[in-house]
C-alpha cells in the first residue's frame, strides 16, 4: 500500500499461472528504471496495475454511439435544436466501446443508434406489427 509509480519493462511473462490458497496468479517479471534500494527484497510479490497505454484527450463510447456512412464516422449529438449528426474519428476498440479522438467533447449527449438486430429483437418482444415481405396485419 506504498502508493508508488515506477516505470519500466516487463521481462517474462509465465505461460501458466498458478493457484495457491485459492489465488490464480500469473508470475510476471519486471525491469525497472529507477527504484529505491529500500524496496529490492528478493522474491518479493505486490499487486500491481500495469497501464499499456494512456489516452488522455479522447475518451469511450458505446459502439451502438457510432455509425458509419460514405462519408465516415459520426455520433448523434443532442442539442437544444435536436439530434445533429457530428463526424469523429475514431481510435481503438475495446469490447463494446470505441475510442472518439476528435468531433465531440467528453459531457456532450450522445443518441444510441440501435442496430437492425436489436430493432428486430425490440420489435419481437413488444409484439409490434412486423412490416415487410410476410409482414404487417392480415386484413
């Protein structure tokens, strides 16, 4: 619980984890730059957090946020005069969200654009008249 930042390389990673006391650990290794001598205790074991990478202007939305036409990427923005359609770019993905770079700010309200999957699915469990080929109300 010392609360240190300290940077580095990661040397070894094992193949297999291991299970002690009903503990799953993965033994990694580390090269740091610069450490106190004070801490170097052989064999020592901490919790640690190890960050990849830092995005410090962009931020995650839900991937159901962002569409995709000829033009490229964009968001829904809600506004006093309703929803506007506003261009980003777009980074990584991770899991369900992806990474907005540039087009709208972190606190702008972003409309959900529900796929023709979840659409369907909605439109099954409410019971709402399906329209298409075979669709629609028998009269």
């Amino acid at each position: 619980q010392l609360g240190l930042t300290l940077t580095g390389k990661g040397k070894r990673i094992s193949p297999v984890a291991e299970t002690s006391g009903g503990v799953t650990v993965i033994p990694v290794e580390f090269s740091f730059d610069q450490i106190p001598p004070s801490l170097v205790i052989p064999g020592l074991t901490c919790d640690v957090e190890i960050i990849i990478k830092e995005a410090t202007s962009s931020f995650f939305v839900p991937k159901e946020a962002v569409s995709q036409d000829q033009n490229g990427y964009y968001v829904m923005k809600q506004t006093p005069q309703g929803p506007q359609k506003v261009y980003v770019e777009v980074g990584e993905e991770l899991n369900d969200k992806i990474e907005i770079k540039k087009g709208v700010s972190e606190g702008d309200v972003l409309l959900l654009i529900p796929s023709q999957q979840e659409i369907q699915r909605l439109r099954t469990r409410q019971g709402l008249p399906m329209f298409g080929p075979g669709g629609g109300r028998a009269r």
